[in-house]
C-alpha cells in the first residue's frame, strides 16, 4: 500500500492542475454548447496565450496574474477576425471541413510560433509570495499551483454568473438551447456567436497565461491540450461546463494518481484509456451531453 | 553556387536559426569559426599527397536541431588546428604541411549528410574526415564513411550501435559511448559523506536514457551506491511532480535527472517545490550549458552535480600545458566568457589525433593511417593517454564528474574521479543544510 502522504501529494497536485484542464475545456465546450463548432486550434489558442504573457511579463515586468485580464482581452480581439474570415463561413458545414480546417489553422500557428519564438521551451517565473511552497502534513503544495487553481476558479465562477444571471448570458444560453427560437425572439444570433468565440478564446488564452506560470511550453504544446480538452469535455459532456469542471478534475486527478502503479511516460495514455472507456460506457458523458437534452443552460 | 558562397550562406543561415537555443553564443562562435570555415574553403578543391595542405572535412549540423551545441565543436577543432598551423603544420614525409578545415552544414539531415560526406571524399579530397554530431546523425554517415574508405574521428555519437552495427572500420570515436555518461555522478555520490540513502533516478523514455540506466545502475552496485530508477517520463513532458514525488517517496534523497536541458531545469525546479529534504541533485546534459543556470536560477544551480566526459580542470599533469593552452585559444575563439565543456575539448581531441595518426604514418594513405589509429597509443592529448579498441571506441573510455560552485558566477569543479577532481564536492548542496 502506498504511503498515504504520497497519494495525498498526487491528489492534491492533480486536483491543482484540474483547475486549468477545466479552464481550457470550458471554452471548447462553451463554443460548442452554442454553435455546434469544434474548434481543434483551441489548444494552440492556449499556447498563443502562454506566449503572449511570456512577452508581455518580459516587457512590462508585471506580475503574471496582473497581466492575466490583458491576456485575456488580447484573446478575445484575436479570435474576432479569424471567426470573420475562417470560422463563420463554416458554421454550417459538416464536422469533417470544421474539423481539417481549424487543424489547418493550428498547423499554421504552431509553424508562426516557431518562427517567431524558436523550438525552446518557456516559462514564466514567480518571485516572491506566489513562489512559496505550503508544507501540509508531508505534502507540499506550490503557492503558485494553488494561486492557479484559485484563479480558474474564479473566472469559471464569473462565466456562470454571466450565463446565468445578465441579458447577454441568458441570450447566449436561448441560443444554445434552441437558436431559431432565440432568434424569434430577438436575439442576435450572429452577434452572440461571435460574442462566444470571443469568450472561449478568451479562456484559451488565460489558461495560457496560468499554464506559463506553473509549466513550460513551446509552441508544438497545443496538441496535448487540445487532446486533453477533448478528453474533459467527452467526459464531462459536450457543452456541459458543470461537467467540464468535474471532469477536469477528475481526469487530472487520475493522471497523477495513476502513476503510483504505472511510468509517467504513460500517464496521458491513462488519461485517454478513461476517455475511451467512457465513450463506450457513457458516450453522453457525466452530465449528458446537449444533444440529450442537458449541458450548457443546466 | 561556389563553395565560399555556399559557406558563406550556411554560416548565415546558421545564424538565422539557432536562436532557439543561444543566439547570442552561436553568434559569437560562428562568426569567428566562419572565417576559417571560409578560409578553408579558398584555394584549390584538389587534394592530396602532393598538396601543401592536409583537408581535414567534416560536417556539423550548424542549422537545425543542434546548432546550439554544434558550434562548440567548431570551435574547438578551430582551436587545434590553429595551434597546429601554429606550429608549422604536420610533418608528411619529411614536408611540413598546414591543416585546412572544412565543415559543411547537415541541417541535421540525414541525406545531406551522405551527400556531403560523398563530396568531402570525392570532390574535395579530403584526407581526413571529422564525423558529425549526435548519434542518429552519424548512424547514417557511418554507412557512408565506411564505403568510401577514408579514416574519420568522430566525437559526437554515444550510441553504441554506432559501432557495434556500421562503422567498423574506417570511423573512430573518441567519444564515451552512453553507458558511460553517468558513471562520473556515481563515482561522486561513492565519495561523498554521509552517503545518500538513495540515488533515485527518473529518466527519459528513449533507448540511449534505457542504456544509460542500466550501465549506471550494474556501476552504482559495483561502487556500493543505492540507485534505483524511479520513474521514465515522455521526453516532451513539462511536468515532473508525479515522478519527483514518486522519488520522494520511496525515500530518495539525491536525485538524478538521465535526460537533456528543458527536463534537467524542469526537475530541479519541481524538486524544490516538492521537498526540503534533498542532499543533492544530479543532471544530465544541461550541465556544461550557459542556459541551465539561466533557466533555474543560480542559487538553485549552485551544487548540482552532472556528468562530463571530458574536463578543462582534469588533475593530470602530462596535460597541464594542453589544458591551459586550450582553454585560453579557445575563449580568443569562442568567446571570453565561453569555457570550453567536453563537446569542445573533445573536437579538440579530434584534431590531435588526426595530427599523431598522420605524423606516425608519416604518409596520407587511408590504409596507412587506419594501420596507424588501430595500433597507435595516443598520448599528447588532451584526454591524456588512449588508444581505440575493438569496436573503434577509445579506451579506456572515461567519465567525470562535475558540480556547479561559485556565488555570483558559477563555474564546473570537477569532484570525480577524486585522483584527477580539481575540487572537492560541497555536500549535502548548502541550500539543503537545514
């Protein structure tokens, strides 16, 4: 039997880390909640924001999470003409030309941040308070993991409130749920689409931002992501964000603690071996899917 | 295209595309190596006995995956060669004659480098040939060299199956071949007291990682060393913590990284987070690198030990004036605050042999001087005294090993071997005196 401080510190870290799984399949799973759209470059999205706080945190020598909000608004603008010229001609097209097209806009991205920043892996570094480590009962836990966490949080807690409790929100989930009827009612569908892949990119790019943080990066990163996003939201449910969350929990908390009994090197297999066993198991996912009557407007 | 324009170009290009790594370092280097590179490209292509040249020809990755590393090696031929053509060149049969270097760039590719092998040989004439670097590399340019029957010293392939499955008889290492990496971090954990409870190692998931292991792990256990590998970990991975915590757990209090630069900084970064009980950390190659104190910090970096497999601070007095000289011809080249790591002494190393196989045979034949690398104890070296064995490999093949010590400037002492080791290891690694 493993020393219980062990699997206390592999729980805990995988807990910490879930927080950003989460963070990132949102946006994927919000996007597709409203507009039935996958979007494969989601995870590069993620990168490009890791690199864009590695520069601003070089030029502005501000804190990491202080740049976290400018993040995140560069997200939200950098996505508006790519759903102009790429994205929203495609809408309705079959999953296949979704799918070739946004990895194609992926392939493009990964080729212009090795162009731009070279093969290298990068980080940010905390000083300070966030780079303290608290000692619990044998098991430490990084101050900037915990301040990753909290920040997800945060923001996952922010996009409910917004979902659930403003004009546009209950507009986004009208669409969601039934978009010729919102429209019926006045809500504009066009404007909310974009106004969705604004958020979700948004997201991308802060998760980004906290993953420069705690992790490197380099920018081939955004397969793993993207692969891993795939694999929470399958689990939590498509266009569910309760079940994103959990998920990403969930599945990162089975990552860490697999490798009690298996080579880390094979942890991410751990972790789409769960992805596959649920898809035969549950293929709605844990919280259902949209398409069985559940998801983004629960 | 001519041969100074394509030079010219792949310098450049060479510039262009190693900012990954160290531009500003590879700048420095290349710019000056690329003055010889051009000036070895002047002049007659045709070579041979009657010349008043030797061509020595070689490639190196300048672009691509390895130009942070390759230019290291350019210098250091650079560096031998210079003290050579110093001296008035080698003597040929009675004729001094001057060492003329010429290197092309792979890109790391692999059908490059056969083509450019193919042309040193047959267009260029060359006379000597200096193998290319990483082991893949000259896995391939092994088959090529072998046919064309011209001798070659290769100091950039670990791999055994280097040797054991191509060259066999024309390209020589002067190199120690992966098993023996780590040995020098296991002579210096023999060494030190108190002794760690356990050296817990993580490693790459890669066959070169697998083999140097295994030949660490059959080391420690000759040494009276408690090693075990802990974990294996994707090469691509950015986190350690389910591995480092896995090490902590089975009671490791020195920890060892058998891997490259971006996961050596990434475990002792994790490690600090995850533990104050270490005695110690070991790394592997990231070691002699200017970057890994950058990437973790120097008061992290202070006391990590690593493996190298050649040293400017080896303790052996036949090599004093080698040593000193090199050192110091090598930072005029490479740069005043480069010092040179083994990847540069041993390019060094490289050249000196080229120059005792030629004087010995006092002749360019290609059956003469492999007469000669087989049969010949070399010994005015940098690497002190050796011969190649059987598999073409020198012997006996050695490993040092090395920690990070200094306050604001940090510098490699050498702790292992004790009989040769410039300093003694600080130990436990002050940050973790309690």
């Amino acid at each position: 039997m493993p020393d219980p401080t062990y699997i206390a510190q592999l729980v805990l870290s995988g807990l910490l880390l879930g927080g950003l799984y989460a963070l990132l399949a949102v946006g994927l799973t919000l996007i597709y909640g409203v507009m039935h759209f996958i979007n494969l470059a989601h995870g590069d999205f993620m990168i490009v924001g890791a690199f864009v706080t590695y520069v601003l945190w070089n030029a502005l020598g501000l804190h990491p999470l202080l740049i976290l909000p400018i993040v995140m608004v560069i997200g939200f603008i950098f996505v508006i003409p790519i759903h102009k010229t790429i994205f929203e001609p495609i809408l309705d097209d079959s999953v296949i030309n979704q799918l070739l097209l946004t990895f194609g806009l992926a392939i493009m991205l990964e080729a212009l941040l090795s162009f731009l920043f070279g093969l290298n892996s990068r980080g940010v570094q905390v000083e300070g308070f966030a780079s303290s480590t608290i000692e619990i009962g044998g098991v430490f836990l990084p101050m900037m993991r915990i301040l990753v966490f909290v920040f997800a949080l945060v923001i996952l807690t922010a996009l409910y409130l917004f979902l659930h409790y403003t004009h546009i929100g209950m507009g986004i989930r009208a669409t969601a749920q039934d978009p010729t009827a919102a429209q019926v009612v006045g809500v504009d569908i066009d404007r909310i689409q974009l106004l969705v892949m604004g958020i979700g990119s948004a997201l991308a790019f802060g998760s980004g931002a906290l993953l420069a943080t705690i992790l490197s990066f380099e920018p081939f990163s955004g397969l793993t992501y993207i692969l891993i996003a795939f694999a929470v939201v399958s689990v939590g449910g498509l266009g569910s964000m309760a079940g994103a969350l959990v998920a990403g929990l969930v599945l990162a908390i089975f990552q860490t603690v697999s490798t009690i009994w298996v080579p880390s090197s094979i942890g991410n297999a751990i972790l789409f071996l769960v992805f596959l066993i649920m898809l035969l198991v549950r293929p709605e996912g844990l919280f259902g899917s949209i398409e069985h009557g559940r998801g983004l407007y629960d | 295209m001519t041969v100074n324009d394509r030079q010219d170009s792949e310098e450049e290009n060479a510039n262009c595309q190693s900012k990954d790594l160290s531009r500003r370092r590879f700048a420095k280097i290349a710019s000056v190596t690329g003055v010889t590179g051009i000036a070895g490209c002047l002049g007659s292509s045709s070579q041979g006995d009657d010349s008043d040249t030797i061509l020595v020809g070689g490639t190196l990755g300048l672009t691509g995956h390895h130009s942070g590393t390759t230019p290291i090696y350019q210098a250091g031929y650079r560096t031998v060669v210079k003290w050579i053509n110093d001296a008035g060149g080698i003597e040929v049969n009675g004729e001094k004659k001057e060492i003329k270097l010429k290197i092309y760039d792979d890109e790391n590719n692999k059908q490059r480098v056969k083509n450019l092998y193919n042309r040193l040989v047959e267009k260029d004439n060359a006379d000597f040939l200096l193998g290319p670097y990483s082991s893949s590399i000259n896995y391939t340019a092994a088959g090529t060299i072998e046919k064309l029957g011209v001798p070659a010293i290769t100091a950039g392939a670990a791999s055994p199956a280097v040797f054991n499955e191509v060259a066999n008889k024309w390209l020589y290492s002067v190199l120690s071949t992966v098993d023996k990496y780590n040995l020098g971090i296991i002579d210096t954990m023999a060494q030190v007291s108190p002794s760690p409870n356990l050296v817990g190692g993580i490693r790459e998931n890669n066959q070169v990682n697998q083999i140097s292991a295994q030949a660490t792990k059959e080391y420690a256990k000759k040494k009276g060393v408690t090693f075990k590998i802990i974990d294996t970990y994707d090469v691509e991975t950015n986190d350690l913590t389910s591995s480092i915590a896995k090490a902590k757990s089975q009671g490791t209090d020195f920890l060892m990284n058998l891997g490259h630069l971006p996961n050596d900084a990434l475990m002792v970064n994790q490690a600090y987070d995850l533990s104050d009980n270490w005695k110690g950390f070991a790394v592997g190659t990231a070691i002699g690198t200017s970057e890994f104190p950058e990437q973790v910090g120097t008061d992290k970096a202070r006391g990590i030990i690593g493996p190298q497999l050649w040293s400017p601070k080896i303790n052996v007095s036949n090599i004093d004036k080698f040593r000193s000289d090199f050192k110091r011809e090598y930072k005029e080249i490479a740069g005043e605050k480069m010092e040179p790591d083994y990847h540069a002494g041993l390019a060094g190393v490289s050249i000196q042999v080229i120059r005792d196989t030629i004087q010995t045979a006092s002749s360019l034949d290609p059956d003469a001087l492999r007469k000669t690398l087989t049969s010949k104890t070399y010994s005015q070296t940098l690497n002190g005294e050796f011969s190649f064995g059987d598999n073409n490999v020198y012997t006996p093949q050695r490993s040092y090993g090395v920690q990070l010590q200094g306050e604001d400037e940090l510098g490699l002492e050498l702790v292992a071997p004790k009989e040769v080791a410039s300093a003694k290891p600080i130990w436990p690694m002050t940050q973790f005196e309690g």
